[in-house]
C-alpha cells in the first residue's frame, strides 16, 4: 500500500474510533437515571463486613452483583472462600468472590478489574444527615455508605463493558472481573483464592485495574501506591463482671486504666511512633520522591478546611503529603466494652478491647510488626504489675504496594483521563489499604494501576460518604474511554 492509501487508511480508523467514543459518551450521558438507580439498589443493602449479623446481606449482595454480570452476558462465577475464624472462635461462611468474563480474543489484552461491594459500618445515629443506606441526591451528590467505597467505582466499570455491548461495538480488550465481598476486613479468603486460580482464571490476565481510592483535588489523578495495615485488638481483662464505680472504685485495679495506659505509649503527640523498630523499619524519602510532592498541586489551607481542624501535624505541603502516603502511623479507633452511649452510668467495665491499626509502607513487614507490638505491648503492661490479663491480636496484616509510574498503563491512563476531563493527571500514592494488591503483584506478578474516581471530599467511611454523580458518569466514560487505550499498548508489556 502506497503512503496516502495508508494515511487516509488511518484517518478512516482513527474517525470511526472518535465516532465510537462520542457514540458511547452519549450512551452513558442518555443512561444516567438508570446508572443511579443501580447504585441506590446496591446501597440499600447494608453489606457491612465487620458485623456479623449482616452476613446475610453482604451474601445477598454478592448474588447480586453476579446476576447484573450473568445478565449482560458474561461468564459468571460465585467462588466458595470457606470458612472466617472469628475471635471467639466461631467460625462464618465468607461471602463468595465473583468472578466474571467478557470476551476471549486471544489477539487482544485481557485486563481484569477487581472491585469490592463490602462496606463499613454506618448508622443514622454516627451523625448523618440521611439514612446511609437511602441513597439521596443532594445539589448532585449522591449520599450513601458505599457510595463511593466502592459501589460506585464497580458499576462504572460495569456500565463502561455494558455500553459497549449495548451498542453492538466490540470490547477493545478482553475484560474480566474479581469482585469481593470482605476487602473492608482485610479480604479474608482472596489471597488464598488467587493463589489457587493463578493458573486458570489469571492465567491469561494481563493487566489488572483497581478503582477504590481518591483524587487527591479537584484534579483525576491515577495512583502509584498504597500503604499497607495491620489491624490489632489488645484485650484487658479484670474481675469478672462489670463493677459499681462507687461500690468498688479505688479497691479495683481497672482494666480500662490499663489499657488507656498502654495506649497512650503507642505514638507520642507529636506522631512519633514509640514502638521500638517500627521506625528504623521505613524506606528513606528520596530526592526523587521529593520532587514529586513538591510538584503536585495541593493546597494546605484548602485541606484543613475539608477536614475542619484548625492545625495539622505538619504545615508543608511535602511533609503532608508524605506522612499521609509513605510513612506509617498509628491510630486508635475505639474500645469495645466501653461506656459509649449518652448520659451517665458509673460502671467499671470488666473487660475492654482496644482496636487499633498500623498503616504499614515499605520496607516494613506485618509478621515483624506483629511480633515488635505485642513483645512491646506486653512489656510496658509487665511495668504496671496489674493482676489483669492481656491479650494481643493482629486480625489484618495487609502489606503495602506500589507500582511502577513509566509502565505504558500509567501513560495510557494519562490519555484517556486527558480525553474525558481534558486535564493532566495527577500522579499520587494513597495512605489507605487495598489489601489484595500486593497480592495480585507477588503472586500473578502483574502489573497493576488504580484508576480513582472518587472525589477528594467523598468522605470514606465517614459520615455523609458520597459519590458525585459527576464524578459517576464522568467516571464511566473515563474507563470506556482508558479500555481503548489499553488495547493500543504493545502486546510484549507485562
Ligand atoms: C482509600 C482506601 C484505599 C479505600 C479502601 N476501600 C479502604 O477503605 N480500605 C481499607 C482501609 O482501611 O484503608
């Protein structure tokens, strides 16, 4: 073929592939009722991994999100996980892992998009303004626990694929799916379950896809890391029941006193971690790394505001930036046993549990930690010379990951996010946990890129979580549009 033929050749592809996108953007745009109706559907179930009296649900979801994929199509599988060791000792079946498959083109990539439809605690009484579980539109947001963690990441993908069968347009690459049911737990069974479908369901994986984080502005961003936790409960046990305060106080060596005691030698004021090796076990910041944060644009004030505190632990932007991405910290989320509801009542609590977490980063490693916070935690409870017994246990030890930012996925995602929001990406890490994404590196060895497209405000298992409906669709065209781009990367990248 001569040059002309070849460039009006080109020219007529590259036509159709501009027609195909705007074909498909309308697709989504004309949609968009049902979209969010889908979304309410999903919200409505309290699919609450942390609480097993919503096992039920979170099944029920699974059943769910299996039979929206069975019915466009795909080839659907509910995975059996076994079995959860509870605390107590009890055990409850895991909710199945859903996999799914569009297309089996061995001339195309085949990429798989992992997803969870799990959520965190909520309650109307946490202070919500709505019901978490009605999803409500309000000036377009849209609120609801699991809006945006991460139900409606995992539609978008869905509706990205749906779009493109509903308009009889061939899928640029093969697309499969790993929808889960406990990440919100530490993804209890997936490890196991990837491992044993290395060579069946991931063998032809090329690529994997990740949507359960944030921009980091009002700017989309794709992301290069996230750090790790390990999760403990440490349990302090006294007499054998709870005691009257004024009966039995100052006869009593309390438990929660020495548990608030051994708390407080956890992490100093200033966020220094005191555990002993801990620290030493961080990746120096480099100078690249520096640069990096420098050059992402972030404003400080703006952040304080979206959170409502009048000081943050660092003032510089890098500081920030890096203790939220790539150094550990401590957090202490609350104590099981305590007094919590309003008004008085003097008691003295028999047996309390601590729950807290250590964001984990490289190079540390959650079986030391494990090992360096209960030696330590025993140790400083050994000093107080309390006849009370304490019990320490690590329930999630999910390692960090981090990715490689000049793998072409990253460079695709760049286009494809230049395409639908005609702006440049930021590239930036995430201080919250995927645990199945160190996984899904150690273990299929491929690569793997987050593609966020939560807001920075959604506001995570917090109050008030929610997804933008712009954020939603604007969403979904991104995803149709970063499937094509992934189709033009050169077959021998892994
Ligand atoms: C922002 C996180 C990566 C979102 C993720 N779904 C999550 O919440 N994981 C658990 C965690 O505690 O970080």
């Amino acid at each position: 073929m001569n040059l002309p033929a070849v460039l009006s050749l080109l020219l007529v592809v590259s036509t159709v592939q501009a027609f195909q996108y705007t074909e498909l953007t309308q697709f989504i745009d004309s949609h968009q009722e049902e979209y969010v109706e889908t979304l309410r559907d999903w919200v409505a179930i309290e699919s609450d991994s942390s609480n097993v009296m919503r096992r039920k649900d979170l099944h029920r979801m699974m059943d769910v999100v299996a039979q929206k994929l069975r019915l466009m199509g795909g080839t659907v599988e509910l995975v059996d996980i076994g079995e959860q060791e509870l605390p107590d000792g009890q055990t409850l079946l895991l909710p199945k892992v859903v996999t799914a498959q569009f297309g089996t083109d061995v001339n195309k990539h085949t990429v798989c998009v992992y997803g969870h439809v799990d959520v965190q605690p909520a309650k109307l009484e946490d202070g919500w303004a709505t019901d978490p579980y009605n999803l409500t539109d309000i000036n377009g947001h849209l609120y609801g626990r699991g809006a945006s963690d991460n139900k409606a990441p995992v539609l978008a993908w869905i509706h990205a694929v749906g779009a493109y069968q509903a308009l009889n347009m061939e899928l640029p690459v093969n697309v499969k799916f790993v929808i889960e049911g406990m990440e919100e737990t530490g993804s209890n069974g997936l490890d196991a379950m990837i491992l044993a479908q290395r060579d069946t369901f991931f063998s032809d994986v090329d690529y994997i896809i990740i949507s359960d984080c944030g921009w980091l502005s009002r700017r989309p961003a794709l992301t290069y890391g996230t750090r790790g936790n390990c999760y403990f409960f440490a349990e302090v046990e006294g007499p054998k029941q709870d005691l009257h305060s004024g009966v039995y106080g100052g006869t009593v060596i309390e438990p929660m006193t020495d548990l608030i005691g051994i708390l407080d030698t956890l992490i100093s004021p200033s966020g220094k971690i005191l555990i002993p090796g801990i620290r030493e076990a961080v990746a120096p910041l480099s100078d690249e790394e520096w640069k990096m944060y420098q050059d992402i644009q972030f404003d400080v004030e703006d952040y304080k505001n979206k959170i409502g505190v009048s000081q943050l632990m660092y003032s510089n932007k890098v500081d920030l930036l890096a203790h939220r991405w790539r150094y550990p910290t401590v957090t202490i989320h609350g104590i099981e046993g305590a007094f919590s509801d309003p008004g008085t009542k003097t008691v003295i609590p028999a047996k309390v549990t601590a729950k807290f977490s250590i964001r984990q980063v490289p190079d540390m490693d959650p079986a030391m930690v494990k090992t360096q916070v209960t030696d330590y935690l025993h140790s400083v409870f050994a000093k107080r010379k309390s006849p009370n017994k304490l019990k320490v246990t690590m329930v999630i030890g999910a390692k960090p990951w981090l990715a490689d930012t000049q793998h072409p996925l990253y460079e695709a995602g760049k286009i494809a996010i230049k395409r639908v929001f005609d702006m440049d990406a930021d590239l930036i890490r995430e201080g919250g946990t995927i645990p199945i994404a160190r996984t899904f590196q150690d273990v299929l060895g491929k690569s793997i890129i987050m593609m966020p497209i939560g807001g920075f405000d959604d506001g995570m298992h917090s109050q008030n979580e929610k997804m933008s409906r712009y954020n939603y669709i604007e969403g979904t065209k991104l995803f149709i549009s970063y499937l094509n781009e992934v189709s033009q990367i050169q077959k021998t990248s892994v």
